[in-house]
C-alpha cells in the first residue's frame, strides 16, 4: 500500500511529524514501511505560468514560441515543442535557473535563432512515471487546471511536494489497504485526534428501485450486493487534485467515473465498480454460479471462459461481471456514459480468490476481496462514490440504495484481562494504560474491574482471540518497554540425541581426515535420480517427483547423494581444481507407493567422492593419486570410530555407473549397507571429469546398530612373537578371505593378522600373486615359547594350504 | 725430580693445550701417562729417595697426573664439541621449506553456524528436534494456525508432491510434531534445524533450497519478556558481547503476538553502515508467543501454558557473518570456497 503523506494529513493531524518520523513510529508499532519515497525527485525553480500568447517558431515547424507569465514584471519568452501547447493553457514552467530530476538546469537558450527563457514541463520532465501520465497528455506537456495560482510553487498543485509511505502489509493487517484504515493505525500510533469524512448525498426523489432490482442466489456466496443509480453523468477528467491521488498511490487517471470508484477504493479499501447503465441490457442485477463453460469478454478483451466454481454478476441472463475480479467489457463505462450503475458489494473472499487465481487476474480490487474488506464499510463507501460523482461529474443520484442481504452485520467482543496481558507480556501495564490503549485504537469496550470486554470493529477481523487484545495492548505499549527476563521454569538436560551425537562424529572424522562437508540440492532430474543408486538393487523403490516443478533440473527428488556430488567435482574441475575430496550428509526420499498416499522414506545418506591427488608433497617427490584404498582406508576409520569395524565386510561387487572390477558392496553384519568404488569410466567421461571414486552409506543403519561400551582391554604382560608367512595364491583368492581364514584357524593365540607385502607380475607364475602375512600370538596367561607358536602356526599353515590352494613362497 | 715433574706438567699442558684433534690428544695421553710414559718412569725413581721424601714426591707425581688427566678430559670434551658442531653444521636443512601437508577439511559454513547455535541453544536446556523434509499439508500449514485457502498461504509459494503431501516451506512442523508428542505436558525445549524448500528462482538472494533454524519453549509461565531476555543472550553471544535486540511487531500465524527481532549491527554498533542500511539495526529473527490455536492443536492447555518461537536463516546469518554476497555459493561447493571456513 502506498500511503502519500500529504493525503493522510486531512484525516490525522501529522503536526509536527516527518514522513520520515511518521514511517519510524509506524514501523515500530507493527506495520513495516519499507519506504520513504519523496515525489520531489530534485526539483526547484518549477512555478505555476499561464500561456499568453502562442505562435509558431519562424523557422521551425515543430516549435512554439510562447509568451508565458510566471508571475514576473513581463511575461517570458519560451520555446517549445510540445504538441499540444496552447494561449490560455497554465503550465509547470521551469525557469532559468531551475533543476530537474536527474540535476538538469535550465539555462537561457537560443533555438533556431529564438531566444528560449525555460521550459514548459511534461509531467514525466517533472519525474512522474511514464505510465501514470494520464493519456492526452502522454505526449506533450502537462496542462494544469483553470485554478492553478500564476507564479505559484508548481510542486505544490502537481502533489510533488508530497512523501509516499510504501507500507509492508502483512496477511493480517488488511485494514490498512486504505486511507481510512491507515488513519486509524496512525492516530492510534501517535495519540492523535481522527478526522475522517463523511459522505453527504442530496438525492434526487426519483427512487433507483424503478430502475434496477437486485437478486442474490446465495447469501453465503455474495452476503451483500448494493446498487446506486447515477444519472447525467458528464464523462470528463477527474479534478487534478483527485489525479494527483491516485498517481501518488500508482494508479494511472482516466476519467472521473473511473477515478472515482478507483479514488473509494483507496480511500474506504472498498472495491466498487460502474456499469454503464444503458448498456447493461436489462433492469435486473442477478447474482449467480457461473455455468460450466459459460464465456465473459472482461475489460481487458479477453474472452474468459468460467466455471461453476465462479460467481458472476449477471443482467438476468448475460454475466457482466465476474465478482470482485473484473468488469466486463459490454457494459464498460465510456466517454459517452450518461447514467451509471454502481456496484458496492461484498463477496466471499476464497470465491474471489479462486477466480482471480484460476483467471489469471490481480487487481486491487481482488487483492482487497480476497485479504477481507470492512463488511460494515460498503454502504458507506457507495454513497461516498455517489457524492463524488454528483460533485465531480455533474451525476444525478437516484433515491435509495437498491440491495439485497443486510447493509452491517454485528460486532463481535473479544475478552481480554490485564492480568493475563501482563502474564503473557511479562509486563507490569497498569489497567488505566489499558484503557488509553484501547481509546486509542478506537476501540469500544466495557471494563469490570481488569477484565475488558472489547467491541471489535469489523475492520479489524484480525482479531478473534484474547490473544490478539494482547498483542494490540502489547504493540501500542510499546515492545521497546518489555523488560528483560530469562524463563522461570523448570530445568531440563539440553543434548544432542545418540543418532545426532554421532552424525557430528562423522563429520568431525571425516573433516579431519581432509575432506571438505558440502551441502547440495535435494531437488534434481529424472534421470539423476535414476542413476548411482547402487544401494538399492532389484525391487526399485520409485521416485518422488513434485507435481509442478520449476524446472527439469529440480523436478525429482534424490534418492541418492552421488549424483549431486559428481555435479560438484564436475563444478570445480571445470575451474580448474583438479583435487577434490568431499562429503555429504543428508536426506534422500523414496516409496513404495505408485501414487504417493504416504510420506515417502527418508533416509539419511553419507556420501563421498575423491578425485584428484589425495596427497601432494612435490619437493619431496610425494604425490598419492585417489585411488580404492585411499577410500576404504578413509572408511575404515570411519567404522572404527563407530565401533563397527570388525562386523563391516567388503564384498566385490558389480553395479550401474561404477566400474565392474573396482566396487565393493559393504555389509554390516552381513546386511547391505552401503557402496564403494570407482566412477564407470564411460560414465566419468559422459560428466567429463577425471578418475573418481565415490562411496555411500545408510546412515540410519550405522547409527542404528547395537554397539557395547568401550571397556578396557589389560595392556599386554608378556612379550607376544611375530611369524610371517609369504603365500603363493590364484589371482582370484581374495587377500582379505585368506586373512580372515588365518584368524579364524589361528585361534585365541593369534592375537592379530596383518598384510604386509603384495606382489604380482614377474618371477611369478601366470594367474598367480604372492601376499605375505605378519602373525602376531599373544598369550595373556604366560610367557609363550617357540614350541607353543610351532603347533598353532602349523595349523594355519596346514589351513590356508588346505583351504586356499596355497603355497609358501621361498 | 720435583722439577722433573714440574717440566713434564708444562710440557704436557703446552701440548693439550695446542692438541687440535682427538687422535693428537689421545697420543699426548699415552706419552705422558702411558705405562712407559715420563711419570711412570719418574715414579719409578722413587725408589731411591729417602723414605721421608718419598710421600711427598709420590703425592707430587700424583698431582701432576692427575692435573694432566684433567687437562687432557677438558680439552677432550671440548674437541668433542667442536667435531659435534661441525657435524651438525653440515646437516643444517632450509626451515623456509614447506612442511609434509597434512590433509584437513572442514565443514560448510552452514552446518558451522547451525552447530554454534546448537551449542548455545543445548547449554540452555533445549534439545536438537528434526523432522521430515517432506512432510503433510497438516503439519506444514494447518497445525500451524494457516488452514486451507488462508491468504498467508501466499507468503510461501511451495513445492506441492501432491494435494496433501509438500516440501516442508519451513522447520516449524517439527515443532507441531514434538509438541504432540509431549501430550500437553511441558516443558517442550527444542531447536530445529533443517533443509526447507520455496518455489524461488535461484538467483544472489534467493534461493529454491534453504536452511531454517528454529527454537520453541513452551511451558507454564513463559512471557514475551522471556523471549526477550533469551534472543539478547543469543545475539550476543553470536555477535557479541555489546549486542542489543529490537522487537517491531510483525505477523505469523502461528505465533500471536509476533515479532520481528532486530540486533544491533555489529560492524558499527549501531551507528549505521552498509551492513544495516543505514539503519543501526539488522533483521534476524522472526518470533513471538505461540498461537493459542497451535497450542491447542497439539494438545496443549492454552489457558495453561504459553510459549515462545523464534526462527532464522542459517544463511543469513552466514552471510552477515562472513561477508558472503551470493547465496548460491553455498550449494555450488566451489572448494576455494569451502576451504575459507577453516576456524569456523
């Protein structure tokens, strides 16, 4: 809502207040101005001059010379282009020495051999928007009215000393999308007496019920619709001062029947609209459902086809107009309009809403519907409208209001008690400053003792529940006055919960271990979130998709984090950062269900991706390309640090996008719980980024596992003895079996297995590979001897022999 | 033999003293204390002194070995010294050489100011809440005082799966959700953190995927001024000591009274800069009392119990933080941007 500073100033006296003061003390007692805007965009020098004489430039056709007085000894001489220029008009000049917008001085000129001392305004050469430049002076200069004081401060006739408060009006505080609601909150906000208008109407004796009825199919629908006939309309322009109004709050002239319904609305909130009475085509106003598919061409020209769901004013057969949204065309007021039928009316606000959405229209007269207009304002505001145009546009106003559902509807009281105000607030407010609040806001009440039984007034629907009192009191006692306490209540634990306790672990892991966290779209493609969801195998869940998306790129939502992640190694090689190792913990989203009836799982993912150098020292020729067990050492950490490493497995494995000999499928306690493994090389080149390696994980699953306490293992009292063995496997025997084959026979004396050396390729046999081993047994009882290690390794030997087709090497 | 010795005491010295190795040191050793060296010879003279002079001369010759020996393990010490810093000299390294790196990550930015206000909000008391992303229309809106066709609808454009079922638009149907599950008994102490989803196009200051952090106390007797008092302390100790808050009354619907809550800028204390606008004063949090018809929905006494609410963007918060122009630098993950919030 855009409020001019100078048009409030008739209904509150702002003595002494600034704009800018006015728009603080607004803001802090709860409706934000978002602007301060002054309509004077550098001007000085511009006055009032009346055109004496005009006569074409001698040596130009498209130029006047004009003899204008702007109130000095002698008249001026100034050129100028305009079109529409003329002897008797009065007109904004700029003298020598003035400054437009944009600090452009006026200076003493020679045109074509002329001498030029100013400058005739347009209204846009004075900083008023192209598109609120009433039509017929869209090209040329400004003509002011008949009234207009020679040598007077132009600014002052044209309002562009005037300030416009741009308000930020949230849902709830419709009833300042008007004048008359505005001057309320101000004179509230500042204790200032109000001054509002009130319509008087000298009507004629002729009743308007001889020339229209009135029917309404559904009271809930439309509960009031009034009618005014207005006769003898002279279709004409609007005063200036009723254009420079609307101007100011951005709506653009075009003639006094349509101003003035534009100029109530603003003024009252109440959207009104004028039929052109003879146009009408009956002498009947039917309120009604629209029929499927019926059709209305609206004033914009538009044919619109409706449905059942809308309402529309009809003449009894025809729709003229689709209620609260826009008038139609037929019965369009013009230039040559002599009786008018206006409309004031009040429909129900989701009707209008559903209507201006489905038709794709927003007007200010459908924004005020549908955010709930004063239901007691709208006999007010027709009369108003009908005053206006007797005064304005010479009309006639037929006796009497032809309406059907009743005019006002009753009050509601809300309760509100001082002591609970107080409870709430945590204030100290005395009764008696509840009563100055309550004065101030124009509210009316009854008090028993600190309880306040409050008449709302019905433009503040807002307010329904002690609750809302409370607010009102608190805000006009002033926030800044709310003392400053800690709560009182009782103490309880704040924690993380243990599912929390160890995502912060992870990340704290995985950060020092060198990866970078980041955090990417949920939102993604179809086919991206058909792709490296190598965790799930062959009962696919499907997809969640959103029913409008934005874009292609953010349609569906992801059910794993790898492919954003290889967006992000894709985003930084194309900069040229070729190392990149990062992580991502977060959501993803499938279901079960073809047509989603539930909320779909969520689970929450940790995933990884390393491409690049892992480790780089090149003085000292180091350099550690990513490569698969840089991941799994990262992982196996990891499991550690969750107590899970020895119930992890990894199992070679073959999926979709990553390469078929370098991937493993992990298992905890035998179930799938996450993948590791190398970028497909096809698919590393379909995303034209360098070798990569991925890994992801259920989360809930590692958090979810049953892991006993840390419990303190006796340091060792006996030195333990070391034997390694060199084994002689097939390519195909996996190190890692062979490893857990040796623990497995190697007993309760073997304290630990580890692989020290690989070695494959020459000197070897075809199809073979040589892994050592380091045993180390340990008794916690005694000192072991040779003989005791002998018998146990033998068996080991006699095992990895017997189970793995092996040989000792050497 | 008295002189005898005394000459063999200085002669030795003068030598020690001009010994430039330890190979020479360790030949004057032997020459003068050897077994076959001028002491022993001399101590094996001894025998034809008289008897009362023998001690004296005995005691004399010891003198003279011993002041030898000690001269010699000076000088010795000494040579080692000099060869241990010749040594160690000729192994000097360039310290101005890079150091072996050492990898490090860190986390995003986000998560650094939502673990902060974790922290703080867990040493008040509260425990971390977290709910569903994608979530019903029930808890998203009309738990939250916004039913059907309600105009504030508007203010969050979202993105709708189906009828019913949406991306959270903001974190507060958690707090619906934990609020129901205390079964109208208090106190209910949460701070939510989370992803949410508006239909915005991406651009510097918005952004389709974003992140909310929201607190929710509700318990007999909290007040406003409560509220007061716990987002001062929040403001600062996020952005300092000297910080002030401002409440200007706003609208939520579902929190009744709300507010907007102001902290007084940090770069300029308030005395007006770019950061504020001119204005002294930044907006960071939305808040107020939660809405009796919230309260009620989740099984709360309204008449019984109150509570406040409060909630804000990690990413405005990140970005006045750190200076951070765009918004979209959080999801793109550039790694020179990441690698910038190593201390945060």
């Amino acid at each position: 809502m855009l409020v001019s500073y100078n048009w409030l100033k008739e209904y509150v006296d702002l003595e002494g207040v600034t704009p800018d003061e006015l728009a603080d003390r607004i803001t802090k007692s709860g409706i934000e101005v978002e602007g301060v805007e002054s309509l004077n965009k550098g001007i000085s020098g511009v006055v009032v001059g009346h055109v004496e004489a005009c006569e074409q430039h001698p040596n130009a056709d498209k130029l006047n010379v004009c003899k204008v007085n702007i109130g000095e000894d002698e008249p001026v001489q100034i050129i100028c282009g305009a079109p529409n220029v003329a002897a008797g008009q009065k007109v904004a000049v700029a003298k020598v020495g003035a400054v437009l917008p944009g600090d452009f001085k006026i200076k003493k000129a020679k045109l074509r051999g002329e001498a030029s001392h100013g400058m005739i305004c347009s209204l846009e050469e004075l900083g008023v928007d192209a598109k609120m430049v009433p039509k017929e002076f869209a090209d040329g200069i400004y003509v002011l009215q008949e009234d207009a004081e020679v040598g007077s401060d132009a600014l002052a006739a044209l309002n562009l000393d005037d300030h416009i408060l741009e308000l930020g009006l949230t849902p709830n505080r419709a009833d300042c999308l008007n004048m008359v609601g505005v001057a309320y909150e101000v004179s509230a906000v500042l204790e200032k007496q109000l001054n509002l208008p009130k319509p008087t109407l000298s009507e004629t004796t002729e009743s308007a019920s001889d020339f229209i009825s009135v029917n309404i199919d559904d009271l809930e629908d439309n509960p009031y619709y009034g009618a005014k006939v207005i006769r003898n309309i002279q279709v004409g322009p609007s005063p200036e001062w009723m254009q420079n109004r609307l101007i100011a709050a951005g709506i653009r002239p075009i003639n006094n029947v349509v101003d003035i319904t534009n100029y109530v609305l603003l003024e009252y909130g109440q959207p009104l609209h004028a039929f052109d009475y003879d146009r009408f085509g009956s002498k009947e106003i039917l309120v009604r459902r629209a029929k499927d598919g019926e059709e209305i061409v609206t004033l914009d020209d538009e044919k619109r086809k409706l449905e059942a769901h809308h309402l529309v004013i009809t003449n009894g057969s025809e729709p003229v107009a689709v209620a609260g949204v826009m008038g139609g065309a037929d019965s369009e007021v013009s230039d040559t309009t002599t009786t008018v039928l206006l409309e004031a009316a009040y429909f129900n606000p989701s009707l209008v809403r559903q209507a201006s959405k489905d038709l794709g229209l927003r007007s200010e007269s459908s924004t005020r519907f549908e955010k709930g207009i004063d239901r007691n304002r709208v006999y007010e505001a027709a009369n108003r409208a009908a005053q206006l145009l007797e005064e304005l546009a010479g009309g006639e106003v037929l006796e009497g209001m032809v309406e059907e559902g009743p005019r006002y509807v009753d009050h509601y009281n809300v309760t509100v008690s001082g002591t609970r105000a107080n409870k709430v607030l945590g204030t100290s407010i005395q009764t008696e400053d509840i009563h100055k609040i309550f004065k101030r806001l124009d509210f009316a009440y009854e008090v028993e003792e600190d309880v306040f039984n409050v008449e709302v007034p019905t433009r503040r629907p807002d307010i329904t529940l002690e609750e809302d009192l409370i607010e009102e009191i608190g805000r006009i006692y002033g926030y800044d006055r709310i003392p400053t306490t800690l709560p009182e209540g009782s103490t309880t634990p704040g924690e993380l919960n243990p599912a929390q306790k160890k995502r912060r672990l992870v990340r704290r892991y995985l950060q020092d271990s060198g990866l970078y966290q980041a955090i990417t779209y949920s939102l993604t493609t179809e086919e991206k979130a058909n792709r490296y969801h190598g965790l799930a195998t062959e009962d696919q869940p499907a997809y969640v998709g959103v029913s409008m998306p934005m874009s292609e790129e953010r349609a569906v939502l992801r059910r794993t984090i790898l492919p954003q992640l290889l967006e992000v190694v894709q985003y930084n090689q194309n900069r040229q950062i070729n190392d990149v190792a990062i992580f991502e913990v977060g959501s993803t989203y499938m279901t079960e269900e073809s047509k989603l009836k539930n909320l779909p799982n969520e689970h929450q993912k940790l995933a990884g991706a390393f491409t690049g150098l892992w480790h780089s020292h090149p003085w000292q020729q180091e350099k550690k390309p990513v490569d698969f067990y840089v991941v799994k050492g990262v992982l196996d950490g990891l499991f550690e640090k969750l107590g899970l490493n020895d119930r992890i497995v990894y199992q070679q494995a073959k999926r979709e996008g990553f390469h078929p000999g370098r991937t493993a499928i992990l298992l905890l306690d035998g179930k799938q719980i996450g993948i590791v493994g190398q970028l497909h090389p096809a698919d590393q080149k379909e995303w034209d980024i360098k070798e990569t390696y991925l890994f992801e994980l259920e989360l809930d699953e590692l958090f979810s596992a049953d892991v006993p306490p840390v419990v303190y293992n006796a340091l060792p009292r006996y030195p333990s003895i070391s034997r390694d063995i060199a084994l002689i496997l097939d390519q195909d025997v996996q190190a890692g079996e062979v490893q857990a084959g040796i623990q497995a026979a190697g007993g309760d004396l073997l304290k630990q297995v580890s692989i020290f050396d690989l070695y494959e390729g020459e000197h070897m046999d075809e199809g073979k590979k040589s892994v050592a081993y380091s045993l180390t047994y340990y008794n916690p009882e005694k000192t072991l001897t040779d003989e005791d290690v002998e018998k146990v390794h033998h068996k080991v030997i006699d095992y990895v022999k017997d189970q793995f087709n092996a040989t000792m090497r050497g | 033999m008295q002189e005898r010795l005394m000459t063999l005491q200085g002669e030795a010295v003068e030598k020690i003293e001009k010994a430039g190795s330890l190979k020479e040191l360790q030949d004057i050793r032997v020459e003068y204390l050897g077994k076959k060296g001028p002491i022993t010879e001399v101590l094996k003279g001894m025998g034809k002194l008289p008897a009362e002079e023998r001690p004296k001369m005995g005691q004399l010759a010891n003198d003279v070995r011993d002041a030898i020996t000690q001269k010699v393990e000076t000088k010795q010490e000494k040579l080692e010294r000099e060869a241990l810093d010749a040594k160690l000299s000729s192994e000097t390294i360039d310290v101005t050489l890079p150091g072996r790196p050492v990898r490090k990550g860190n986390a995003h930015p986000l998560t650094a100011v939502v673990e902060e206000i974790e922290d703080l909000f867990i040493g008040m008391g509260f425990s971390v809440a977290e709910g569903p992303e994608v979530e019903t229309d029930y808890y998203n809106f009309e738990a939250l005082n916004l039913p059907k066709n309600h105009p504030a609808r508007d203010m969050q454009d979202s993105f709708f799966i189906t009828e019913d079922i949406l991306l959270r638009t903001q974190t507060s149907p958690v707090q619906a959700r934990t609020m129901e599950k205390h079964e109208g008994r208090g106190p209910v102490k949460i701070i939510s953190p989370g992803k949410v989803y508006r239909r915005d196009t991406d651009d510097a200051t918005h952004s389709h995927q974003f992140m909310q952090i929201e607190g929710l106390y509700v318990d007999k007797n909290v007040r406003m001024s409560d509220l007061k008092g716990t987002l001062t302390l929040f403001a600062q100790k996020l952005f300092g000591a000297e910080r002030e808050i401002r409440l200007r009354p706003s609208f939520f619907p579902f929190t009744e009274p709300s507010v907007e809550v102001d902290v007084s800028c940090f770069k300029c204390n308030g005395k007006g800069c770019s950061i504020c606008k001119r204005t002294g004063w930044i907006e960071i949090l939305g808040a107020g009392m939660v809405h009796p018809n919230v309260l009620e929905m989740a099984g709360f006494d309204s008449k019984e119990y109150t509570g406040f609410a409060f909630g804000m963007g990690p990413e405005r918060i990140a970005m006045l933080k750190y200076g951070i122009d765009d918004i979209r630098h959080f999801y793109a993950n550039d790694v020179r941007f990441l690698e910038q919030f190593k201390r945060a």
